[in-house]
C-alpha cells in the first residue's frame, strides 16, 4: 500500500464566503499555505496528498505552479475532497454544476479518486426520504467522477445524515458511490471502523486514516487515541484493496509536519511489522 498525507492539517477547513449566497461556489477550502504542506508532506515521507476541491480552484489559472510543486516535491495528487448538502431539489443542480468543476480540476491535476461527504441534516429533521435523495445525487456524483476518468467515493461524516453504522447501511443499498471510510468519524459516530470495512469490502475505494480521543473529543495523529488502527489495517488488507492509504488529521495543537511525522512512524510500523 502506499501512504498519503491529507493538506487540511496546514490551516484547517473553511468554506468559501460567497458560497452563503451563490451554493455554486461553496467550495471547501484550507487556509494554509500549500506550498508548505506539499513539501513537508513529501518531507516526511508520503508519496501523495489529498486536498480540497477550493485550494485547487485557486491554482486553475496558474496550473503550471501547482504541477511544479508537485512535481519538485515528487509527491502525487491522489484525491480531491469535496461535499454537499444533496437532499435539496431545488439546489442540487448548482452542487452538482459545483461538483462538475471540482472533477475537472482533479482531472486536470492528475488525480485519480474524487471523495465527497455530505448530506445535510434538515432544523425541522430528517426524512426517510432523504436517504433516497443523498442516494440519487451521488449516483449522479460518481457519473461526473467516471466521466473526467476518476473514481468516486462517499466519506461519512459527523454533522451529515451519515454518521453511524444504522444510517450508513441505510445509504449504501441506495447508490452505487464507493465507499471511503473515515476511521474517526466512524467511531465518533458510534460504529466499529473494522468492522465497517469488513461489512463492505467490496465498496472500498479510498481510506482515511484518523485517530480520535472522544473524552474530550479531538482527533488525533494515529497511535496517539483510541482506535484499534492494527485491526481497522488487517481488515484493509482483508477486503482485498491494495492501494492509497490517506492520513487525515482535521487540526493539529502544533507543528503540522511533526503531527504527519507521527503518523508516518507508526503506520510503518504497523505495516511491515
């Protein structure tokens, strides 16, 4: 398998202003200096780098900077993380326009997996149909993935109508998306990671690794919280998926670098133990 290393950590995850009034435009965002995480991402060890749909909208006129780092740096744009609410008829088709754009810019960069999250969760509750909608719309997001040549995957997430092991069995017959397991997110919304990847093997497209401490809750660099990550590995290995590992890490106390270099030592570790 071969080991990556997610951007959000360099600045933490924003939405664009002026997406509150134009959802076109929503894009996700780290305000953080990429320059700086692609090269001490590759620094560190990795071979790739995840990052947000709206840190590449920045580079669209200036793509050549964004290989040129890349390429320096001799790391890989694996994935492009993006999102949307989905449920909302009446805006869906500006997310998906959104959507569109963010798979052209993936695209354009090299990258191979598009990874969204989403499924917004309605002040007057949720409705069972919903989950119908949230499984339409990314049927239409894998579409748009396949067409610009990359493969899509649905990212549970905590805030969405995704979060637990009841709600994600409850999508996961109503699409066709791949399936990105979160490992913290997972946990923080009450299921067992391991046992997720175990229940959809066939589903797995993309991984992000994340460590968690829920009492008080933060995110973690991995081997540092709760997780069973030995186990939530073994059962990567198991499904039969040999490809891209994604370490995540929302926000970090302290040197962003030192956190990837954290990950980084225990995941050797744990894979070539």
């Amino acid at each position: 398998m071969k080991l990556g290393y997610c951007t959000i950590t360099w600045g933490g995850v924003v939405g664009h202003p002026v997406g509150v009034t134009s959802v076109k435009d929503l894009f996700y965002m780290t305000h953080g200096s990429m320059d700086r995480a692609v090269k001490d991402i590759a620094a560190v060890g990795y071979e790739g780098v995840e990052m947000f749909d709206g840190n590449l909208a920045e580079y669209a006129d200036r793509p050549e900077e964004l290989r040129g780092l890349l390429q320096e740096a001799g790391v890989s744009l694996v994935s492009v993380y993006t999102g949307a609410n989905f449920i909302y008829a009446d805006i869906l088709p500006d997310e998906l326009d959104r959507i569109q754009r963010s798979a052209e810019l993936a695209a354009m960069f090299g990258a191979e997996r598009l990874v969204v999250g989403g499924g917004a969760r309605r002040a007057a509750g949720t409705r069972d149909e919903d989950y119908q909608r949230l499984g339409e719309a990314l049927d239409r997001v894998a579409d748009i993935a396949e067409g610009f040549g990359l493969s899509a995957s649905y990212h549970p997430h905590l805030t969405t109508i995704v979060e637990g092991p009841d709600e994600l069995e409850r999508l996961m017959s109503l699409t066709r998306i791949g399936f990105c397991p979160d490992t913290a997110h997972l946990a923080a919304g009450g299921a067992d990671p391991a046992a997720m990847i175990r229940k959809y093997p066939e589903r797995l497209r993309h991984v992000h690794l994340k460590d968690l401490r829920r009492d008080p809750f933060t995110f973690l660099p991995l081997g540092e919280g709760e997780l069973d990550l030995p186990d939530i590995v073994q059962a990567v290995k198991e499904s039969g998926y040999d490809s891209w590992l994604m370490v995540e890490l929302d926000e970090y106390d302290g040197d962003p670098r030192a956190a990837a270099e954290i990950s980084k030592k225990y995941l050797d570790s744990l894979l070539h133990s």
